[in-house]
C-alpha cells in the first residue's frame, strides 16, 4: 500500500538521494539500503499504531 502513495515516491526520488556521496559511481546499493531502512521503521511505526489502536 506504501507503494502506490505518493509521497513515498516523493521520498525515495527527492529526499533520500540527498544522503548519497557527491560523485558516487554506483548508487543503486545505497539507496536501496535506505529504502529498505525506511521501510523498517514504516512497518515497525505501523505497528505501533496498530497495538495502540487495538488496546
């Protein structure tokens, strides 16, 4: 569901390329790894919301 929002398009095509290294040959891997990290913390931050809601 992440995927088709919008502003998580925003993010991943805007904001995380900015904590890339200026010059860097290959940029495929790090971003990915930042993809993934903020998609960990998406999931760990839903459940979160999820267990407090249902409480």
């Amino acid at each position: 569901m992440a995927a088709s929002n919008p502003k998580a398009v925003i993010l991943f095509t805007v904001f995380l390329p900015q904590f890339l290294a200026d010059g860097a040959e290959d940029v495929t891997s790090p971003l990915l790894v930042l993809g993934a990290v903020y998609i960990g913390v998406e999931f760990c931050c839903a459940c979160g919301y999820a267990a407090l809601g249902g409480g």
